[in-house]
C-alpha cells in the first residue's frame, strides 16, 4: 500500500475545485475503502442577489408568509423555485 499524500487546507470552494482539477485524487484518497457520509444536513451554495419589486407585490408577499409563519424571502425562494420547476417540467415534455 502506497502512502497517501496529506489533503491540503482550502480556503474556499474554489480552491479546492482548481486543486482537484490538477491532481490525481488516487495519490490522496484509498477509494478502496467505504466511507459513509451524511448530507442530509448540507444546504446548497447560494448567491445574494438585488431585485427590484414593487412595494404592493413584496407587502403581498409578506402578507402570505405571516399567514404561513415562514420568513418571507423563503416563501420567495419556494415560489421560484416551484415556477422553475414548472417551467423547465413543461420545455422537457413539448
């Protein structure tokens, strides 16, 4: 059994993708062997964004998260993603 270089600290993301990109995982890691991991605690990346909205949609839409007790951009992030979905369900069946 050869012996397996030490996993490098990343600061980001990024990082770590570009390392991986140019070295051979096989020198680091004995895939040989099963590791079970969990993700079920992982959420995704996500990336601030400006939007301008009228002020009577964004009352409305606070409106509807105070009835449903749920922070209002999550009830933002839900609607566009179900409409995502929707819209990519509709381009994949034509």
């Amino acid at each position: 059994m050869k012996k397996l270089k030490p996993i490098p600290n990343f600061k980001n993301e990024n990082q770590e993708r570009k390392f991986w990109a140019t070295h051979d995982s096989t020198e680091y890691i004995d895939w040989s062997k099963t590791v079970e991991l969990d993700f079920s605690a992982l959420k995704p990346s996500t990336k601030p964004i400006t939007i301008r909205l009228p002020e009577s949609l964004i009352g409305s839409i606070k409106t509807i998260a105070n009835k449903k007790d749920v922070p209002y951009q999550s009830l933002m992030k839900v609607f566009l993603s179900e409409r995502v979905e929707k819209e990519f369900h509709q381009y994949q069946t034509k």
